[in-house]
C-alpha cells in the first residue's frame, strides 16, 4: 500500500463519528516523550557546563 492509498483509508476512516484514537496515540507520544525527557534529566543532569 502506497503512502497515498494509506491517506486515503486513514480519511475515510476517520470520518465515522468520534473516534478516540488520536486521544491514544497523543498519549503514547507524550509518554514517550516525557519518558526521554526524564532519562536525559537523570543520565546528563548533573554535568557542570564549564
């Protein structure tokens, strides 16, 4: 499937009510995220900038 056949689909499939997909994945990114966030605060916050 080509990425315009995939846009499609995606469209059409999205016009069918409320769907709380996009709610799900703007989590799972968010945690995403903000797990990467927390891991570069723990491995690299204490250096000095000198």
């Amino acid at each position: 499937m080509s990425l315009s056949e995939f846009a499609v689909v995606a469209s059409e499939a999205g016009g069918e009510g409320h769907s709380p997909w996009p709610y799900v994945v703007g989590g799972v990114v968010l945690l995403i995220f903000l797990l990467l966030l927390a891991g570069l605060l723990a491995f690299a916050g204490g250096r000095e900038h000198s």
